[in-house]
C-alpha cells in the first residue's frame, strides 16, 4: 500500500531504466513513486548479454535483484500498475493510474519503453528474442558463424550486414518492404559474398523459439539458425504525447544531454528515447536521469 500521495519525483515505467533513476533519487533522500506495468521490452528473451556483471543474466532475475535493491532506500515506494493520465499542474503534475488513484509529483520521469510492432509472419513471435533477433552487440555472439539472415529495410540492413558480417561468413539478405538497394549497395555486398533472396517470409519454422528454416512466398524454404529483423516499434504510452513531449525522426522521446524533454519538469530515459536499445544502456541513462532530476530540485530549494 502507497503511504502518501505526494512525492518529489513519479517515475512511469519501473524496469532498468526506472530503477536506476529510482536509486539515484533514493540515495539523495527523495520521496519516490515508481509505477511499473511489468511489461518490459526485452520480457522476450531468455538472457541478457553486454552488460559487465551481468553477461548471461535472466533479465527477469536483474530486474528482481535491482528492485530488491532499489527498495531498500525507505523514500522510494513501487505501484504495481498502468499510469493512464498525467495532468500538467501550476506546480509539478498529476498521474492517475488504471485503478482510478491520483498521485503527484514535482517532477515527471517517463521510461515506458516502446512495443515492437510484429510482422504477419507465423513462427515470429514465439521467437523473438531468442532466435529472431535485433542487435548483434546484444546476440551475435551466441550465433558466431551461425547461418544468419537479414531482415529490414535497405539502408538498416547495409549497416547491420557489415557488422555482422564480422561475427558470420553465413549470411543472407531477404527483401523487407519495397525499398530497393542501390547498385553500389548491391555491389558492395557481392564483394562480401553476400547474397540477396528476393522473396518474402511467410512462416518460421522452429522448436520452441529456436529456428530451423524459413518458409517463403514460393513455398520454397530454406534452412537457418538466426534471423535479424528490423520491425518498427510505437511508444507504449500516450503520457509522452498528452503531456506535449517531443519526438525525434524515428520516433523516440526527444530529450538533451541531461535527458530533459522539451516540456518543463518532464524527463525521459530509456529504450522509449534511444535506439540503443540495451540493458546496459538503459542503466546508464537512468542513472544520469536520476542525478539530473535531483540537481534540478536541489537548484529550486536552495
């Protein structure tokens, strides 16, 4: 149960990056609420990798360990619930979660993460996270020299194939959508030996979210271990947009160095802002938010 309904700081969006604010502001005594869906992005995969001290870790179990730790400072408080309004007011802001309670705050920090919006291919789903994969800083290892394929747009398939290409000799570019390739991109990956279906997937054949071949528009298939897919994505949460957030180009929270947005006492952090979408990462700007938000309060107290 939530003693109070005031806080210095409401943080909407309690996993990597939530919490890692949550301990900055906690350790400098502020009164906290962390109000967490328990939906993470990366609830998909089986481990975490990249992250020193935590390579090969569950990504639930860090979570568990970071919220254990997190609530041991006795100002930060953690709701089990959606936020569904923030109200802007003369001084600080309004949440109001799925259950109908109200809680304010000075300041607003908003780490809801984004969705990953699916392509209609059977078998997708059931492996991302595992075999169906985003980053090779975050897989690519488990699947060095492993017979890989590229999924995406041109212009992010000609970047991921050249960093791939380094962990796999074993690679093969499928068409996604209709942007074509350039001829200097063509000639380039054929350099590389690198070759390019022009078909569609239709079904992922796999075991349990482990791939063994890929099913394509011809009804032909064909035998694979790993697949990288480059799939749009949307913010889980219309806060950013009621509350007049900024986005970027590719549809990110917009924020500066300090991770301030551009709407007065609203701050941001995680994979909601940044494309560098990593445990690591999000630890990192969470705790850059947790200090910048303090500071500011620290300014308007002095």
């Amino acid at each position: 149960m939530i003693n109070s309904s005031d806080f210095d700081v409401i943080i909407i969006g309690g996993s990597y990056a939530g919490l890692s604010a949550a301990m900055a502001l906690g350790r400098s005594l502020r009164k906290v609420l962390v109000i967490d869906s328990g939906k993470p992005c990366n609830r998909f995969t089986s481990h975490s990798h990249n992250f020193i001290t935590q390579d090969g870790a569950v990504p639930s179990e860090i979570s568990k360990t970071a919220k254990d730790q997190v609530l041991k400072y006795d100002t930060v408080q953690f709701l089990d619930g959606v936020a569904v309004e923030a109200r802007k007011k003369e001084k600080g802001f309004e949440i109001e979660i799925d259950s109908g309670e109200r809680f304010n705050s000075k300041k607003l920090i908003i780490s809801t993460g984004v969705r990953d919006v699916f392509p209609d291919i059977k078998g997708f789903e059931e492996c991302w996270g595992k075999t169906v994969i985003h980053c090779p800083y975050c897989h690519g290892y488990e699947f060095k020299e492993a017979k890989t394929a590229i999924m995406t747009n041109a212009d992010s398939t000609f970047h991921l194939a050249s960093l791939v290409k380094n962990l796999t000799h074993k690679l093969t570019i499928i068409r996604f959508g209709n942007t074509e390739f350039s001829k200097e991109q063509l000639s380039k990956l054929k350099q590389h030996s690198i070759s390019v279906l022009e078909k569609e997937i239709v079904e992922i054949e796999h075991n349990k979210g482990k791939i063994s071949a890929l099913i394509f528009d011809d009804g032909t298939k064909e035998e694979f271990d790993a697949l990288y897919a480059g799939i749009p994505f949307e913010q889980t949460s219309h806060i950013p947009f009621s509350l007049g957030c900024e986005l970027t180009e590719t549809g990110h929270i917009q924020t500066d160095f300090t991770q301030k947005t551009n709407v007065k006492g609203v701050f941001a952090c995680g994979d909601c802002t940044s494309p560098m979408r990593s445990v690591a990462f999000a630890v990192a700007a969470g705790n850059i938010t947790g200090a910048m938000v303090n500071h500011q309060l620290a300014e308007e107290e002095f």
